[in-house]
C-alpha cells in the first residue's frame, strides 16, 4: 500500500506529537520522581521511560488481542442468531421427482 505524499506527512506529524506527548510524560515522571538529575542522567531517565512505556504498550496491545479473540466466536454467534431471526424462513426448493412413464 503506497501512500501519497500527503498522508506521509500527516504520518509524521502524528508520530511527532505522540513523541511530544510521551517527552512531556517523562518530563512529568521525572518532576514527579523529586529526582535531582543532571542532564546526562536525566537523559538516561527519560530514554528508559520511554522503553519501558513501550513495552508496556506492547504488553496491553497483547492483552487487549488476546481478549477481542476470546470474545469474538461468542459475538459471532451472537450475531448469527439475530440475523437468523430477522431473515425469512427460506424453504428448501424440491423438484418433483419425474416419474417412468410405464409401458413404453
């Protein structure tokens, strides 16, 4: 799937507001943490929040996966039933059977 060039940009523009978001939540940690660090470790704090978020993320993603496909052959039943009832009964289609015409 190729995208235009329009939609790279949009692409980038989110991923750098994620980033933003997710510098400013580590900003945060570390204002909260009442850690007094120096730029280098700081930068150190910030890049392993930003990891260990990551795998976080990565861990719910799998939860969350994992539940929708315990869930959905339930639903999909659930479903199946209701669209069963709301459609007409379709009778099957029998064609008389011919008969052997007797004394030919």
């Amino acid at each position: 799937m190729q995208m235009t060039p329009q939609q790279r940009n949009l692409m980038r523009q989110r991923e750098n507001i994620r980033r933003q978001m997710i510098k400013g939540e580590a900003d945060t940690a570390v204002r909260d943490s009442g850690l007094q660090l120096n730029p280098q470790d700081r930068a150190r704090f910030e890049s392993r929040y930003m990891q260990e978020r990551q795998r976080v993320e990565q861990t719910l993603r799998q939860q969350i996966e994992t539940e929708r496909q315990k869930e959905l052959p339930a639903l999909i039943q659930q479903l199946k039933k209701e669209f069963q009832i709301d459609q007409p009964v379709k009778s099957p289609i029998v064609k008389p059977v011919a008969s052997p015409k007797s004394g030919q």
